[in-house]
C-alpha cells in the first residue's frame, strides 16, 4: 500500500476533529476511506461485493454509499470500512448536492448504529467568474526598489542650445551690419606690380604670420610654429579630459587658450601699429600709424 502524505494525514486530523469523531491523537486509529462507500440495503441484498480500495485522504468519496457491494441486513460486516467513515462520506455528498444542512446520516454496521449531524458547509470565497484565486495584496514596485533618480547636467540639444546658438548669431549678424553701415571700407586702386605699396602689409588676421617671417626662416614661420600650436590645440581636449564646466577645475586648458590667444594678439598688434615703410619697427606716437583696414 503506498505511503498516504503527511499533508493528507494533517487535513483528515482537522476534519475529524471538526466533526467531533476520535483521531489519532485521543486514541483512535485513522482507517483509509473507502473510495465507493458501501451501505446497508434495507431490502435485503446479494452476497459481499468487491470492497473498493481506500481513499488515501480524508476527503469525499465519490461512490454513493447506498451498497451495491454491501453486505445484506443479515451480515454485520461492512467490508472493513468503520461506521464513522460511511457517515463522513454521507455527509460529505450532502454537503456538495446542496442538502439540507442539518440532514442526519445513520449507518449501521457491525451491529452498531453511528448518527451524526452534518455541519455546514464553509462558504467558498468566489470572485467574479466562480474563480477561487485570492489577492492578498499589492506590493509597488518602488517600495521594493527604492530607485532614486540621479542628478544629471545635460540639456537637451533642442531647445536649450539651439536657441542660444541662434539668438548669438543674430545678435553678431547685427553687429556686423551695424559696422559695415557706419564705418567705410573703400576698395584701392588696381593693383600695379611696377608700384609696390610701402609698407606692403598682409590682412590683420595674417599680420602674426607676417611678423613671424621677419624673425625666423619663411619654414620655420610659416609651417613648423603654425603646425605645433594648432597640434597642441587640436591634443588638448584628450590631455585635459576633466568634463567639469568651472574656470577653476580647468586652469590647464585655460592656460594653453590664453598663452595661444597672447602670443598671436601680440603679433598682430606689432604687425598693425608698429611697423611702417620697409616694415621696420616704428613708434606710432612718432612716426604714425601705417595700417588700412
């Protein structure tokens, strides 16, 4: 006989106490339930039938106990299967037809008499549908999680910057056409090569080059300086990889834009004003300013 699971031992226990029948615990002994419970035919019966196996747990039999493998009245034995048992298994099918509730069940058996009154049935907690699931409760996710949003100091490209970039671009636009309205540029003449201009000099933002070729050899001037400054500035930003946006966190790359920004201002300001015929150095305060826009 296969071992009956201890979950199915505890659920008989309460059942039985439930209806107030002996358990193992006052003395008495647990007997499996028949699976088709015979019961005694008033009207005289045919010799013992087949007893059904047992049921390995306390619940219902699904026979309906009215003995087609019973005894007749004139044998007292019941196939083995104790009167409490017959009883239970009347009431069990009562309670699941919707009998009455406080229908009785007599069993006899064994020459002995067992009554017992059904108790009602627990009220089954239904949902919609007849589904039988329980919520117990609702746990949010955050309560669980605690996920805490970090602070960030990025912006969005659109609007923020754009519309910084434009409203810069409008108001340099501005200014520019303010100049252009109120100072005047006026074109020379055709250029002659039998008349060269004394001084010849370059655009102001070419004058730092021209001042470098009169100190150094036109290589030397106009590709090996250029080519290191602008190398170092394209190097910069992967030397200083600090992302921070304070002046004082960035004093390296400041440094190396404001060396840049000195030497090249200070060319062309020698370049413009301090330079004059045959691009010799000059006092302007003497000798005059040698410079057109």
């Amino acid at each position: 006989m296969a071992e009956v699971p201890d979950h199915l031992l505890r659920r008989s226990q309460e059942r039985r106490k439930a209806l107030g029948l002996p358990t193992d615990e006052d003395g008495g002994t647990e007997a499996p339930a028949a699976e088709s419970t015979p019961a005694p035919d008033a009207g005289g019966g045919g010799g013992a039938g087949d007893t059904p196996p047992p049921s390995t747990g306390g619940g219902p039999s699904p026979g309906d106990g009215t003995g087609d493998g019973g005894t007749g009245d004139g044998g007292g034995d019941t196939g083995g299967v104790p009167a409490h048992l017959l009883a239970r298994s009347k009431k069990r099918k009562a309670a699941l037809a919707g009998g009455d509730a406080g229908a009785t069940t007599t069993a006899s058996g064994g020459g002995g008499t067992a009554t017992a009154v059904a108790a009602p049935p627990t009220p089954g907690a239904t949902g919609p549908g007849g589904h039988t699931q329980r919520l117990l409760t609702v746990v949010k996710s955050g309560s669980i999680q605690q996920t805490r949003a970090e602070a960030q100091d990025k912006v969005h490209t659109w609007p923020h910057l754009v519309v910084i970039e434009f409203a810069s671009m409008l108001i340099l636009l501005a200014g520019v056409t303010i100049f252009s309205a109120l100072v005047r540029a006026p074109l020379l003449g055709l250029a002659d090569f039998n008349k060269t201009p004394n001084p010849s000099k370059a655009p102001w933002y070419f004058l730092g080059l021209q001042e470098l070729l009169t100190m150094f050899h036109p290589m030397v001037a106009g590709v090996t300086i250029p080519g290191i400054g602008l190398g170092l500035l394209a190097l910069a930003p992967y030397i200083d990889k600090n992302d921070s946006v304070k002046p004082t966190d960035r004093k390296f790359a400041i440094a190396i834009f404001t060396i840049f920004i000195m030497m090249w201002s200070v060319l062309v300001m020698i370049g413009s004003f301090f330079r004059g015929p045959g691009f010799n150095f000059v006092f302007p305060w003497n000798d005059g300013i040698f410079f057109e826009l």
